[in-house]
C-alpha cells in the first residue's frame, strides 16, 4: 500500500461512480483531494470489475428514465445537472440511443471521468489499496458494494456492523396507495404492539384460501429464477435470509409455518358465530411499514431469487395486491452496505469517527446514479465544513433530499435494506389526483431545489 504523502484536504477512497463525483464537487470548491483507488495497483482488482478505469460501470449501461416530469430517477438527473454533476457531464458525452433512458458507451463513459479528474489541478489520483480507515483527517468512503476484505473488517470494528459482506437479501416494497384495502386489514399478530419485537407495530394482512396459498406456492416453485455470478457463489447467505421459493422447495407447508402463518390474526372477512372477530386464515402475506412517511410497506420474508416479471406477475395474485406498484423489487446478491440509520448521523458521517463520511452504495442506496448523487453531496457537505459553512439540508421534497433522508434516519432501521429513488419517499401530495400526481412531485422538487441552490450560494461568502 502506497504511503500518503501527497499534501491533500480531503482522503477519498474509491474510484466508482461516488468517489469520482465527491473528488469533483469538492476539488470544484478549490479543495485538494487525493483519490485512492484500489484497482491499477499490483494485482488488485474487485470480481466484477474488468479495467482499473474510474467509474467503470459493472453491469448495465443505462441510467434509466431521464424523464424529469414523471419519474423520480429522472428528477435525480435534473437534480444532480443543477450541481455540476460530474455522472452527468460525462454520460452526456457518452451517451448512445436508447428512447426515453439514458444510457452511455461504458468505455467513453469511464474515460470521460477519468479525462477530467486527472486534468483538474485539485485531484491526485492514486493507485493504491487503502486496508484501515484513516484515524485523523476528512475522509470520504466510497468503496462499493465489493470493499476490499481488510477494509470491510476495519468499517465492521469502527460500525459494530455484521451487515458486510454477505448476500444481501431484499424483500419487496410495495407503494401504499396502490394496495387495495378493501381486502386486507391491519392489525399484529395476537395484537402485540411492542417495539422490542418484531411483532411490533401494525401491519398489512393479505388473507389466503387454501386454494390460493396451494396457486402460490407452485408459481413459487415454476417461476423463473435468476442465478448467482460465478463470483457469489461461494459467499454463504444466514438461514434467517433464506429465499421464499428455497423454502417452498422444502415442502409445501413450510411457508405455512414460517413468513406466511396466519395464527394470531383474526380474518375480519371469514366471520362466523364460532368465530366472531374472524378467523385465522390458512396463509396470509404480511406487509411492514417501511419509511415513517407510511407510503412504502415491505413484505415480510419475501426476499427471493425470482426474475423481476416473474415477480410481478406472482406477486399480483395476492388478495389485495392485484393492482400493486412496487417502489422495489427482491433480490438476493453479494453486497456491502451500512445500517446507514444506525451509525451515520443526517451529514453521512460516521456516529463513531466524525471525520469520516460515507456515499454511495456502501451507505445502502441502489444504482448508478442513486451512488453518483450520495457522493455528489457528501462532497458538498464535506466542502462546507472544510469553509467552516454550516450545511444547508437539502428539502426532503427533492429527489437528492428524499435519498438523503431515507438512507441517515427516514427509512426503518431494523429492516433497512439498498434502496432505488421512488416517489414513495417523498413527502406526500394527498390533495392532489393520482393521475396528476409525479409531474406535481417533480414540479414541487425543481422549484425547492431552486431556492436551495440560491440561499446555499447566497451563504457562500464573495
């Protein structure tokens, strides 16, 4: 490991898409920064990673939607062109045909990042392997969802955190007003309301007859599955996330006993004069408040390995959800990421060692530009405490604000999982008609952003 001489403001360490947007914006702001990536160094190299280019996208090539009146990751894109956004300056450069997505030249894309770092007075890029988190000095940690073995044991002794580097098990989300709750209810299993359980809390019940629970379990066992890489193969996953076909695998009454047992649950739908507040139902799906705003409910044990049309399809053939919308999808991957809620405080610093903040995947947001934009604002939160400026939060009503809040303390910790920006985390718009409702979502976000910029340029001293 290369020693740290170089004269620098600010350490960061990781090359992608997060740490080459931070070493932007801040080396923007006249700040020096010295940017440590591991790959180009002796044989270092991450499984999924095919060049040492800065950057350098690992799976697909598109950004998704750039539709800035519709969709949230559009908005994003607006949000983060508006701050001078590295990503987006050179995924313009990059970019190639797709309709209505952004999608770049992965190549182009990478050199293009790279081309502009390397060309900025205030960047010093290093090749190295950094193994320890820096003791003293601003630092940004923007390692990815594949950080090094010995840098991922120093996070965990920093954090208290087990959540590293093991498969990553997600559980669908579904938006709460796409729930038809004329069939459903809420209410906890035996009634228990205590926040040291799991019980804890209300929670969505979706009921199944035998005939519908027998349907699902062998859409289960049928549906199509996605496979691990060649690289994941070998990194074990705990019991406790097991995919929901893997224990349908294991006999069809095992989900009945498991995620999907009604006992304690009083079906207001099947009321008899033996049973008079309803009763249980053969199987049933649950769903838990996800976010504190209520608009997004996950399914509880619903991780699973199922292709995402496969997925839909399945999952819309439960009572209640036949219309659902799904602010996320399951999966089950490799994956490194912080219980951000837990141990970075609302500036993405680390509760424990303040002098050190964390962006993109590793603080648990999802794709690309979700990365690109934690990064981007921990460099401008990082280039504001370097002024000695307080930092200006951005309104949770943007796309860049509602990430924000979701990651450091919006969204529930004892569930947290990666998560894509959706409309369901930002503040609702209950006036206003559903058919109209994003273009008043991103309407809202661009004139608060607006005023965001100008009172935080206004703050900047001449």
């Amino acid at each position: 490991m290369t020693s740290h001489a170089t004269s620098h403001d600010v350490h960061i360490i990781g090359g992608g898409l997060a740490g080459s947007e931070a070493a932007w914006q801040l080396a923007q702001t006249g700040a020096r920064v010295r940017l440590s990536e591991m790959r180009g160094s002796g044989d270092n190299m991450t499984p999924a990673h095919q060049t040492d280019g800065l950057a350098e996208l690992v799976c697909s090539n598109s950004f998704r939607s750039d539709d800035d009146t519709r969709n949230a990751v559009g908005l994003l894109h607006h949000e983060m062109r508006a701050l001078d956004s590295l990503v987006m300056r050179a995924g313009h450069a990059a970019r190639v045909p797709a309709g209505s997505a952004m999608a770049v030249d992965r190549d182009v894309f990478s050199a293009e990042v790279e081309k502009a770092l390397r060309a900025h007075p205030n960047v010093t890029i290093v090749r190295e392997r950094v193994d320890e988190l820096p003791q003293a000095g601003l630092t940004i940690v923007a390692t990815g969802p594949l950080t090094a073995e010995a840098l991922a044991g120093s996070i965990v002794r920093a954090t208290g955190s087990e959540r590293l580097a093991f498969f990553d098990a997600i559980a669908p989300i579904v938006h709460y007003d796409s729930i038809d709750m004329s069939k459903v209810w809420i209410q906890s299993r035996w009634n228990k309301r205590t926040e040291a359980s799991n019980e804890g809390g209300d929670y969505i019940n979706c009921p199944m007859t035998q005939e519908q629970y027998l349907a699902f379990h062998r859409g289960l066992i049928e549906g199509e599955k996605t496979t691990f890489k060649q690289w994941e193969k070998d990194t074990p996953y705990f019991d406790g996330c097991m995919p929901i076909e893997v224990m349908a695998e294991r006999g069809v009454e095992t989900l009945r006993y498991g995620p999907m047992k009604g006992v304690g649950l009083d079906n207001p739908f099947d009321v008899t004069p033996e049973f008079p507040q309803g009763r249980w139902p053969y199987a049933v799906v649950q769903l838990r408040q996800d976010n504190k705003l209520g608009t997004l409910w996950n399914m509880v044990g619903f991780q699973t390995k199922l292709k995402y049309a496969a997925q839909i399809e399945l999952f819309r053939t439960i009572p209640g959800l036949e219309n659902a919308e799904f602010a996320r999808l399951g999966g089950l991957h490799r994956n490194t990421f912080l219980n951000s809620p837990q141990v970075l405080d609302r500036q993405l610093r680390l509760k424990a060692a303040p002098h050190i903040r964390f962006a993109g995947q590793v603080t648990g947001c999802e794709g690309y530009v979700e990365s690109a934009a934690i990064g981007l604002v921990a460099g401008l939160m990082t280039a504001a405490e370097l002024a000695g400026r307080a930092w200006q939060s951005l309104p949770a009503t943007t796309a860049l604000g509602a990430l924000l809040s979701h990651i450091t303390g919006d969204a529930e910790a004892e569930t947290f999982q990666p998560m894509n920006v959706n409309f369901g985390l930002f503040p609702p718009l209950h006036e206003v008609g559903k058919k109209v409702r994003k273009e008043a979502y991103t309407a809202r976000a661009k004139t608060d952003l607006a005023r965001w910029i100008s009172a935080t340029r206004e703050a900047v001293p001449a």
